[in-house]
C-alpha cells in the first residue's frame, strides 16, 4: 500500500515541487494551499503524513494540528 501525503504550503511552486519529488519517490500526495484547506483535505483524504508550512496567512501549523 502507497503511503498517502498531504504538503501544505502556501506558496504554490514550493508546494508543487515538494509533491513531484514524493511522487517521484512513490508517495501518493495530495497539496493543500491553507491551513484550513488541509483540515478539508484531512478529512477526505485521511494522510498519512502532512508535512506543513510553519507560517500561513490563514492559520499556522500548530493550530492545523
């Protein structure tokens, strides 16, 4: 089974990036824009692993988490 990662990141070229070397390595990533995009996404997706930007307009990564 394919591990399953969500990257958020506010900056989309940073975000991007990040996911195609993932999926390059086998992951299977979905990107996320906001902090509160990613908790959408977390409850569709359900990651495995979110790999966050610290600092985001919206919210930051310890209130996502």
């Amino acid at each position: 089974m394919t591990a399953k990662l969500l990257v958020v990141d506010d900056e989309p070229r940073t975000a991007e990036l990040t996911a195609e070397v993932l999926r390059r390595a086998g992951y299977s990533v979905d990107v996320a824009g906001s902090g509160s995009e990613a908790l959408e996404r977390v409850r569709s997706v359900s990651p495995d692993l979110m790999l966050l930007d610290y600092e985001m307009p919206d919210m930051e990564a310890p209130e996502v988490l």
